[in-house]
C-alpha cells in the first residue's frame, strides 16, 4: 500500500503516461500500416485494368493475349481469371493453388486480404470487367449486337515489405517510446517533488510554529491557492491552543493568587502554634486550621468551574457587608501601618442567589488591590449607593485614562507597580471573572487620581 503522496502521484502519473504512449504507439502503428495497405492498393488498382485489357473477344471465343509486357504488368504477383464456368487463365501457383473467389460490382474494383501461394499473407483486387471486341473481326452491326460475357479478374500481391516496414516502424515505435517513457518519467518525478515543497515548506512552518507568537501562526510567504484553506485551518487551530493556554495560565495565576492569603494565614497560625505550644489554645488553632482549609477548597472549586466555564452554583444568601469587614480586617495592619484613611459606610446588602465564596473572591481582591495601590497618607473609601452594592475610591493613584481598557488584563500592572515584585497583576482580572460568575459586574472609572471600583448585579449594569 502507498502511503505517502509523493509515491500516490508518481505510480498514478507513471500508469498513466504509459498507457498514453501505448495508445498513442498503437495508433500511429496501426495509420503507418493503413497508409502502406492504402499504397499496395493503389498498386493493385493499377495493374488490374492492364491484365484485364489483355481479354480479347475473338470470333473463336474470349482469348487472353500475352504477348510482351505481361511480365511486367503482372510484376510480382499472381493474376487469375474467371468466368462462369471456372478459371480460364492464372500464373503459375505452387501446389496449383488458387486465390479467392469473390464477384464485386461491375466497373468496381474490390480489396481486401488474401493468402498468397505459399500460405503467406497478401492483398488482391478483384474487378469484374468484359472483354474488348476485336474491330477487324467484327463488322459494325456485330459489334453493336454483341453481348460479351463478364469475366472476374483477381490480382494479389505479397504483404511481406508492408510487414517488413511495420516491423521496423514497430521497433522505432519501441525504442522512441520506451526513451520518451524514461525522460517523462523523470521529469514527473522532479515535477511531483517540485509541486509537493510547498507541503515540505508547511509541515517546517508548522513544525516552528508557537502558540505565543502572533497570528498568522504559520508563514503565508508565497503561499498557493490550493494551502489557503490549510493555512487558515492551521491558523484557527493554533488559535484555539494558544487560548486554551491563555486559559490555563490564568487558571494556574488564579489559582495561585486565591491561595496566596489562605496559605498565608495556615503559615501564621501553625507558626504561633510552634513558638508558643499552648494546650489550651490548640484547639482554637486547629479549627482556625479547619475554616481556612475549607475556604482553601471552595476557592479551589470555584476556580474550577469558572476555568470549564460552568460558574460556581448559586443558592446561598450572601451578606455582602460581613463579607467586606472581613477583608478589611486582614488588610488592617497594611492600612495602619500606612496610616491609610478609610471611610467605610455599609448597609445591610444580601444577595439571595448567589456564591459566597466568588464574593468573596471578588471583594477581597478589590480591596486589596485598593490598599496595596494607595500610597502612604492616601484615603480608601468604601460604602454601597443606590443600585451599587459595593463601591470602592483609593486616592491618589498613578493611573491615566488610556490604562482604564487594560486594568482588568491578566498580568498588566501600572507603571509604578511594574518595580514591585509582590504584584503578579492578576487580582482585577480573577475579580472580574469571578464576578461574572456570580451574576455581578465589576467596572472601573477614574477622575483625576481618584480610582473608583463599582460592583453591581449584572441585569442592572
């Protein structure tokens, strides 16, 4: 079996230029042959009229007369005679053999083949024809009353130089075409190599292609009709990999970044545990263990439905106020030591249907990225107004307008934050994913230095 497209084309190629040639062979072998017949015929067209002139009608009866010439007009073959009794004159055949028989139209002179004295094959011509009257024996009234019996002439001819020169023709036929048969086929073969580079030059193109690059992912330099559709295939595949990265980069980021705060404060607990070993404590520490691992996992779990794109399942009652004292409560020692102004004012905001843990998520990263972007002696102001159900405005910050459309980009940072290597950037792009997964909306605005993160319910944004 062929399994390659290179050795498909060369063998379909090759068969078919060989039964080209064969075909072609054939008929130019059988028109040489026709031609040669048509010029043997033309011969024995020639000479039939001369043997048949030679038929005299004689008060004695129909004469054939030989006299001189008869050699040359009969050449090298054979003539016969008939008339409706029988064979009246024929050369002289090995074994006394005759030729065929055959009785054409009068005046039309018939071909066709026919064997020769010794079995050979040969061509005859047959006519039928009336002998002429001899005017010195017959006066003009017996000329006019004469009837003369029709006589069959039949002159045959070897074929053996017509098989001799389609021999030859056959061999030229041979030897031309088998030559012609191996030059076509070599330049097929550098044809089909030649035609099927562009794949080679593809499959190298595909080969250094990255997923991180931009698209087009494969070259498109010289590039041909019939790889238009592969290349954008190629192209709309890669795209979908390096998307399916994208989403497992911000998926790992996510993942990481949520557990940072949690993993932080398992560290905290078990280190006071082993500096100070206290048997009363112990059990606080360990359910402090235990609610941390349980917030672990829901933050895992939520991550996970978010990065299959199912979001987390709603039903829970959410309290949004609790939610963010919480948040500010570790983020507390940042802030004073900062010496940060809050202004904090929150109503009792509770969501019905939704998921604690993506709230969680989502407020605790507003707020940190709040605190953390606030310079020393700034002012963090927190508290829910008419359709908002969170807002909070950090001042002064280093932002411009044109950074509003890039805030929540996986791992895009400010300026002033690009030195700080405790940022990863991802705080706002997880926070607005979660929201969306919540059923909230998380939006930006920014006058003058003043940074202003609104959530709401994503039917009333």
């Amino acid at each position: 079996m062929l399994r390659s497209i290179h050795s498909r084309l060369n063998v379909v190629l090759a068969l078919g230029l060989t039964g080209v040639l064969i075909a072609g062979a054939l008929t130019i072998r059988h028109l040489v042959r026709h031609e040669l017949v048509a010029h043997v015929d033309s011969g024995l067209a020639a000479r039939v009229p001369i043997i048949a002139a030679r038929l005299v009608h004689t008060r004695e009866g129909v004469v054939f007369e030989a006299g001189d010439g008869l050699d040359e007009a009969v050449g090298e073959g054979w003539f016969e005679i008939r008339d409706s009794a029988g064979v009246i004159r024929r050369t002289s055949m090995e074994g006394g053999s005759e030729l065929p028989s055959r009785t054409p139209d009068p005046g039309v002179a018939e071909f066709g083949d026919s064997p020769i004295p010794g079995g050979a094959k040969g061509r005859a011509a047959w006519l039928v024809c009336s002998p002429r009257a001899d005017d010195e024996e017959f006066t003009a009234e017996e000329l006019a009353s004469l009837v003369p019996e029709p006589f069959c002439v039949c002159y045959a001819m070897s074929l053996r130089s017509v098989d001799e020169a389609m021999t030859a023709v056959t061999a030229a036929l041979v030897i031309v075409g088998a030559a012609a048969e191996c030059a076509a086929l070599g330049l097929l073969a550098l044809g089909v190599r030649w035609g099927l580079r562009p794949l080679n030059e593809l499959a190298s193109s595909i080969a250094g292609a990255s997923p991180d690059q931009a698209a087009p992912f494969v070259s498109r330099q010289g590039q041909l009709r019939e790889l238009v559709p592969i290349h954008d295939a190629l192209d709309r595949m890669m795209a979908r990999v390096k998307l399916s990265l994208e989403r497992e980069r911000s998926f790992s980021g996510a993942a990481a970044h949520e557990l940072r705060t949690p993993l932080a404060e398992l560290r905290t607990v078990a280190e006071v545990a082993l500096r100070w070993p206290d048997p009363d404590r112990l059990e606080s520490a360990l359910r402090e263990v235990l609610a941390v691992g349980t917030e672990m996992e829901g933050i895992v779990e939520s991550l996970l439905r978010m990065s299959r794109g199912e979001g987390a399942l709603p039903g829970e009652r959410v309290v949004v106020a609790e939610i963010a004292r919480r948040c500010l409560e570790r983020a507390g020692g940042e802030v004073s030591a900062r010496s940060i102004a809050l202004d904090v004012q929150l109503d009792g905001v509770v969501l019905e249907d939704s998921s604690r843990t993506l709230v969680e998520i989502v407020l605790r990263n507003v707020i940190e990225n709040a605190v953390q972007y606030t310079p020393g002696g700034g002012t963090i102001s927190i508290h829910s107004e008419g359709r908002d159900l969170f807002t909070i405005t950090n001042a002064p910050v280093e932002l411009a307008p044109k950074d509003l459309s890039r805030l929540f980009d996986p791992f895009w940072r400010g300026d002033g934050a690009r030195t700080d290597r405790r940022h990863a950037g991802l705080g706002l792009a997880v926070a607005r994913q979660a929201a969306q997964s919540a059923g909230l909306a998380l939006d930006a605005s920014l006058e003058g230095a003043a940074l202003t993160m609104r959530i709401t319910r994503a039917a009333d944004a």
